[in-house]
C-alpha cells in the first residue's frame, strides 16, 4: 500500500480536521481470503468456534435469550 | 420477436442473454424463450385448481370467471376444492424437499467414504467446520484424529434421513422461542424421508382432508428441508470442500474463450465440478488441449453447480438458470455435465445444433440421446480425466462459427455466515454485534433474503434485480443465493464499489468501512440454510428480539419457478420470515387456502406468504414488513440516552 491519502473535512465543532481517507488497495486480489488458515492447531480452532461462533458453542453465552425481560 | 400487438418482445436486461436469443432465432434452435411462446400456462393448472390424483378425475374446479358465480367446488369424491389447491401445494412442498435432501443424502454418502479413504480425490479439507458440526452432532472430538470425528459426522447425518421419531439434530440451533413454536405445533420434523413419506401417504386419495392439517404437515416437510437436507448438504460439502471465503469470480457468457476448450458443469451436486478443477490441472490434460490446438482449459459453471465452484475456487460463472440453453448456442461449448435439478430436457436438441456433447453423470438422471457418464466417488476422478478428455477431443469439432458475447462482470462472492461473522468482528472479536449495532442505530434498515430461480414468464432477471435495487436504496442489506445471485452478479451489485453506486448513505457506510458488497453471495439454492443460520446469530447475539419473527428481515423469491424454491419459502415463513414470491401464485383457486398461508400463517408461526409480481412493489411490502418489526422493537425513533447508576439497576432486578 502506498502513501495513506488524507481528507479535510468539518469536526462536529465547526473546525476543519484531516481525516485518514480510503485505504483501499487498488487492483484484483489474486487470492482468495482464506481467514480460517490462520487457525494453526485444533486447540485455536476449538477455542475460535466457542468465542466466534458462541452463540451455539460456549456455556457462557445467553445473548438476547436469557434476558430478564424479554424484548 | 415481436409479440401479437407487433411489439418486440423483452425477454431479458441482460445483453448477453439477448444477442444469444438472437442468434438462436437466426439459426432456427429452439429454446426455451420460444416454446414459452408457443406454449401458455394452463389457466386452470396456474391456480391448481385441478385434481389428478386418482382415476376417476381429473377433476377441473376453475373459478368462476364473474364474481357473484362463487358456489361450492368438490372433486367427484366430494373433496373440496380447499382440499385439492392444498393437496397440490403440499405435494410441491414435499418434492422441493426430496430434491434438496436426495442431494444432501449423495453429500453425507460421499462424505463417509471419504472419511474411510473410499472416495478418489476427495479430503476432509476444512477442519474447523468439522469440529462445529461435530458439536452440532453431539460428538466427542478430544484426543480423536479429524478422519475418526469425520466417520461419526457421516454417520449421524445419514441417520437423519431414516429416523422415525425424535427431532432433527439442527433444530436446537434454532432460536429457543422459535423451537417452542415448532413444539407447540408439533411441526418438528422426525426425520427426513419419514415427513416426505408421510405427506405423500395424507396426499393421496381420500386421506386428509383438512386443509389446515395438511398445511400442518407441509410445514413440517419443509422443516425437514431447511434444518435438514438443505443444511446437511451445506456443512457437509463445507467440510470436504472448505467453507466459502471471499474469492473474486466473474460472471455471465462473456467467461467463454474462443480459443480454449470451454467446459460447463450444471445442475446441483458439487462432487464432479470440484474433481474437474482438479483435472484441468493435470499435466497431461493440458499437454493433450495444446496437442488438438486449444490454447487452454476453460472450465466455467451454470446454475448452482456454478456457485458451488464459484465460490471455492472462482470459477466463472456462465450464466443463471435461463441462460443453460444460450451457453451452447455461443458454439463455443465442447461439453456440459448435468447432475441433478433444473437441467431443461432442451438442452439436448439445443447441443445437437451445435458441436456440444452433453453429458448427463447422475445415477438418477439421465435424458434420452444425452451420454450418460455415471459419477461415483470410488473412482471420482478418473471419471473427471475421462469427461476431461472428452471434452478436449471435442475442439476440433467445431462446426459453427463461434459467437461469445463480450459481457463479464466481476464480484466477490463466497459470504458463508462464518466468513460474515468473521469479516465484522476479525479473528479474536468475530461477531454480529456490528450488524445488530448498525440496524439498531438505523444505518442498516433491515435484512433480506432475494433467492430463487429465473422463470421464463418474468423477463429475464429482470424482478430481481429491481427488487434488489430498491431494498439496497433504502438500506436494506440483501443476502442472496442461486439465480438470483447470479442475476446480481451479472448486474455488478456483487461488488464493494455496488455500495456506493446503489446503496443508501446508511448502508453504503457500513459497507465501505467493512469492505463488504451492499449484496452478499451466500451460495447455491441448498445454502439458504446459511441464512437461517445467519438469522438466528442476529437472534442470538441479542438486541433485536427472541426470534427470527421479531428481526428486521423479510424475504423474497421474485422470479421462481421450481417447486423447491416453493419448500424454501414454506421453511423461511415457518421459521418467522415474511415471503414474497413474485411471478405466479399456486394457491389461487382456493381463497380460503391463500388466506390460510397469506393472513392466518403469522398468527401460527408470525411469518407469513405474500404474492406480488410487481418487484418494486414487493419491495415495498418488505420495507413495510421491516419497518413494522423496527417498530415493535422500538428501533423506529431516537431515544433519550440514560446513563443508569447503581440504584437505577438494582432496581432493574
């Protein structure tokens, strides 16, 4: 990636700010984005599922249905 | 063309698709757009108000065709024509449901023998999705090695089909309110081949004739296909072929290369698509391409074969569902395998006009004049070298001139529910809670599903694409698979850069600062389970409700036409979606029976059908529909902020 772009634009206080712009990398990727590659052994797979997919897999996890009041 | 007033018929928006359509008619071939002309709907068949289920019919109900003539309507066995319209509606049902699921049954087959070693070129590729559904399928998976978890996977998805009683094992991956309702309803399915069966047996000749019972049931058919075939096919097919990622893919019958063996798979079933990619590869296939004078392989897909290895290995895309007849009259096709589900039987008269072998390779599919190359993963991949093969002698056969149009389109496809639960949050805080904040907040107005198939009574791609414009307008983040990703695909709403053309400033935002398309490609038709697993991480993540009913969310299916996607539909409305189908609408002859799915589903299950052929007006109702759900949720106006001390929350216990 080369050099970052930055834009000036208006703050919520009426001030002008520089404000880091797109960082986008131009261009087709050649790969696909195999994220799940960077789960090294079962252990990291394992844990991974019980905190990313912790909505079914970890004991811990309640989200919207445990709530005291339903909504 | 030109139609009867003198007009020229539109048949499609895509270019492609038209000068194909053009060509076709020059050179006298037959398609399907011509043999629509030739052929109208049934007027008493569109409505279903028919009986032909047993010899003493068939008995013909047609509506009275002036209001006020309205009188009783019976079969000769006196059964009613509520009976008949939900009789024909459940039998669509329950064979939308075979098909996903003898698809998932050749999977969880496959899958063991490849867990045994027994499959030629086929591994167990992704191992985190064999440990989720390993937990999914209650299965030890400490201290065993991935090939011993694997066998018992395979085998626990086998027995889904044959139970007799029981649950399913993925419905308790439903939202637990939602599982509630199932229960309370009994439509919780026992096992696949058992609902299927069954509705078959109260279909037949003076069994059930209680049309909200048979309703009752056709639910429960289609349960089995959404939280069972459809999702067996999905995880197990992830596991031995890897779980989607984002992939860049290029679409539309631009792909062919006039100077390259051009090679389609079409149908369903991804086991012979993936041994052909393996193929193209082998030395000596491409050593005997160059030998007849092609400068390369080209393998390029149709339909949901198409997706499969789109979104694994970004094979192009050639085309949707009405586009399989147009591929061949480009001339420049020298083979196209067919598995299973809509392969037109025109297919072959289209490849005799032309060089093209087509190649039927399923056990349970073949069309007459067709050659039949029968598939099995014992000796997978040599059947892939020996299709290979045939396709490259075929090159210089060649007899027409060749016409490729020039439309392509690229996009990022392969958005399964991990990989979007991934890309919001990262590896370490993976999560939809940035959804659930940005619909919330109102950047995001809710979520749709647009899926289905073509139907040659609707131009073209043409209801999903105005469909889908319109949801993304107005900020509606739109999940899609099959056909009618294709169609999106084609229209270059796949792609980040869709956000800022299409989308309204609220979702454009939060597409451009995750780098995700305003229109997500989350497979093939099977996949829709990954929606209904998506749906219930919103659920579960919390902030939007108990159950997939309370979500912002709504579904559509503008232009189908196949009874699956008619089993799709009854499983997303089960499961609190409100569908709108466009095109045509089954359940017409009967008002009580429409009434029934349209009005009286969502006191049953607070999602409901809806028909409307108009796409912009379809999305409006959806927009509605999400828009009633912000509201009950509370989400339709700005709230005071409170910052609660500690007496304000103990008084919250």
């Amino acid at each position: 990636m080369g050099e970052y772009v930055y834009e000036e634009k208006e703050s919520f206080d009426g001030k002008k700010v520089k404000v880091l712009g797109p960082t986008y990398e131009e261009g087709k990727p050649d790969a696909k984005n195999d994220w799940e590659a960077k789960l090294g052994s079962p252990e990291d797979r394992l844990n991974y599922l019980k905190t990313a997919l912790r909505y079914w897999y970890s004991k811990d996890w309640f989200g919207s249905e445990k709530r005291k009041q339903e909504a | 063309m030109a139609d009867e007033k003198g007009k020229e018929k539109i048949r499609s928006i895509d270019n492609a698709a038209i000068t194909l359509i053009e060509k076709a008619q020059k050179e006298n071939v037959s398609t399907v757009f011509f043999r629509a002309d030739e052929l109208k709907p049934c007027p008493i068949g569109v409505e279903e108000s028919c009986c032909k289920i047993c010899g003493m019919g068939p008995c013909r109900l047609p509506r009275p065709k002036k209001a006020g003539e309205e009188k009783d309507r019976a079969g000769v066995c006196g059964a009613t024509i509520e009976t008949i319209v939900a009789r024909n509606f459940a039998r669509k049902i329950a064979a939308g449901t075979a098909s996903h699921s003898d698809h998932a049954r050749e999977v969880a087959e496959t899958f063991l023998k490849t867990a045994q070693d027994e499959a030629q070129g086929f591994a167990i590729k992704d191992e985190v999705k064999l440990l989720e559904v390993a937990l999914d399928y209650g299965i030890e998976t400490e201290g065993r090695e991935s090939r011993e978890i694997a066998i018992d996977v395979g085998k626990k998805a086998l027995e889904q089909f044959g139970k007799q009683d029981g649950e399913l094992v993925y419905i308790k991956k439903a939202p637990l309110k939602r599982q509630e309702i199932w229960r309370k309803l009994g439509v919780v399915p026992r096992g696949i081949d058992r609902e299927v069966v069954e509705m078959m047996h109260r279909t037949h000749m003076g069994v059930d004739q209680d049309y909200k019972h048979l309703m009752l049931q056709a639910t429960r058919t289609a349960l089995a296909d959404g939280w069972g075939g459809s999702m067996i096919s999905t995880d197990l097919q992830d596991i031995m072929f890897g779980t989607p990622v984002p992939i860049l893919g290029t679409f539309n019958t631009g792909v062919f290369k006039e100077d390259q063996v051009n090679i389609v798979v079409h149908g369903h079933e991804p086991f012979l698509p993936e041994l052909l990619v393996t193929a193209t590869h082998d030395p000596e296939m491409k050593a005997l391409a160059e030998k007849v004078g092609a400068k390369g392989i080209n393998l390029t897909g149709m339909c949901c074969s198409a997706n499969e290895v789109l979104m694994r290995h970004g094979i192009p895309c050639a085309g949707n569902f009405l586009q399989q007849e147009l591929a061949l009259v480009t001339g420049a096709v020298e083979l196209m395998t067919v598995d299973v589900q809509c392969q037109m039987q025109g297919l072959q008269d289209v490849s005799e006009c032309y060089h093209t072998k087509l190649v039927t390779t399923s056990d349970r599919a073949k069309i007459e004049g067709a050659i039949h190359i029968e598939f099995h993963p014992e000796n997978g991949l040599d059947t892939a070298k020996k299709i290979l093969r045939m396709a490259i002698e075929n090159y210089p056969n060649r007899r027409h001139a060749v016409y490729i149009p020039a439309e392509t389109q690229d996009a990022v496809v392969g958005f399964s529910h991990e990989t979007i639960n991934y890309l919001l949050g990262g590896l370490f805080r993976a999560s939809y809670k940035p959804l659930n904040d940005n619909i919330i907040n109102g950047r995001i107005r809710g979520v749709a599903g647009v899926v289905g198939c073509n139907n040659v009574r609707t131009v073209h791609d043409s209801a999903h694409i105005a469909m889908v414009k319109e949801l993304i307008k107005n900020d509606v983040i739109v999940l899609t698979t099959g056909c009618a990703a294709m169609a999106c695909g084609k229209a270059g709403l796949l792609t980040p850069e869709a956000a800022r053309l299409y989308a309204g400033s609220g979702l454009a935002e939060v597409c451009e600062a995750v780098g995700i398309p305003p229109v997500l490609h989350m497979g093939a038709c099977v996949d829709n389970s990954r929606i209904l697993i998506a749906a219930t991480a919103l659920v579960k993540e919390g902030g939007l409700g108990d159950d997939i009913s309370d979500l912002p969310a709504a579904g559509a299916a503008p232009e189908w036409m196949s009874e699956k996607a008619l089993a799709i539909g009854q499983y997303f409305v089960a499961s609190g979606v409100y569908t709108v189908f466009g095109t045509t609408w089954p359940t017409l002859g009967s008002e009580k029976v429409t009434k029934h799915l349209f009005e009286e589903h969502e006191e049953l299950y607070k999602g409901m059908w809806a028909y409307e052929p108009d796409p912009i007006k379809a999305a409006g109702m959806m927009i509605a529909h999400i828009d009633k759900k912000r509201k009950a949720l509370g989400l339709d106006k700005a709230r005071e902020r409170v910052l609660y001390d500690m007496a304000m929350r103990r008084a919250l216990d």
